[in-house]
C-alpha cells in the first residue's frame, strides 16, 4: 500500500464526471488499498477516487455505526455506488478532505440507502444514518464533480470550528 496525494479545492479533476469502473483487477484492488491507507492517514470520514486523481466512480466511506476501535473495520468500499433511497432531514456541518480548515452547513438526507458493487464485483445495499448518510452523499457526489461547497448555506466561524473539534464531529469527507 501507499499513500496517494488529495487532490486540493481548484484541482480541474475535482469538477469532472467519473467513469464506471468496469475491471475488478489487481489494479482496482491496489488503488482501494492505497485510498484506504490515504483515508486512515488523513483521519477523515471518506474518501472519493477523483479526489487522489483517478476518475473512476469507487469511494470509501467510514461506517461509524460498525462497532470496532480499529477504523479499518468501519471503512466500506462502495464501487459504482447509487442512492437506491433516502429519507428524512439534517442540517450539520460539513467538511472535505480536498478543502482542508473549511466546514459549511450542508443540508443532507438523515437515512439513506445505497447500492454499490464489492472490489470483486458483488451486488451489496448498504443502509447509512445520520453522519454515515451524510458521509455517502458526500462521496457519490464527488463522482459526479460535485464539491460540497455547491451545497453550503454558511461556513462555520473559528469559534465555531474550534466548538466542532472539540465534539469531534463533522469530521472531513
Ligand atoms: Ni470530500
């Protein structure tokens, strides 16, 4: 495994549709492994393959609700991920890996259900609530070009952010 680099907000590749990943090859698997020792580096809560330059539609995303001290055991791999369903409210701040130090308010769904493919290609539904929703939204949307920021209804203040790390919440995605 290695470490990819994030792509920074202004990166032209950030704003670009991926493609279908349609070879579930040793090369699929390899950028998977570097994209999870990338995520776990960065401490963030997902983590797209636009955002480490490759623009194939794979993310990872971190399942908070799965049980375990090791993140490794949270993090989903979602290939060629659709929003099959989503339901319900939340407003909350929100954050991106490619935009280091900026956090927003970001209306998302608060259930959402996605259906995706395993790295070797086996159909699966996985359901997310609350940040994990908010985590998928924020992922699928990186696939299609989209950065969070066209969603923002206002960005967070120093005061606030400094309240947000101290909660621990709206990490980066
Ligand atoms: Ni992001």
């Amino acid at each position: 495994m290695a470490l990819r680099n994030i792509l920074k907000d202004g990166d032209a590749a950030l704003l670009k549709k991926s493609r279908a990943v349609t070879d579930y090859n040793a090369r699929l698997h390899k950028l998977l492994d570097d994209m999870r020792e990338t995520l776990i580096e960065a401490n963030g809560l997902g983590l797209a393959a636009p955002q480490v330059g490759v623009l194939r539609r794979a993310v990872l995303v971190v399942d908070t609700s799965i049980e375990s001290e090791d993140v490794s055991d949270q993090i989903i791999e979602l290939i060629n991920p659709e929003i099959i369903a989503s339901s319900g409210e939340q407003d909350g701040a929100e954050g991106c890996l490619s935009a280091p130090g900026i956090y927003g308010m970001v209306k998302r769904p608060q259930l959402v259900k996605v259906r995706a493919t395993d790295r070797y290609g086996k159909e699966f539904e996985a359901w997310g609530e609350g940040l994990t929703a908010r985590a998928f939204c924020h992922e699928l949307d990186h696939l299609d070009g989209i950065m969070f920021s066209t969603y923002v209804s206002r960005y967070l203040t120093d005061e606030e952010m400094d309240e947000l790390a101290s909660r621990r919440e709206g990490e980066d995605a």
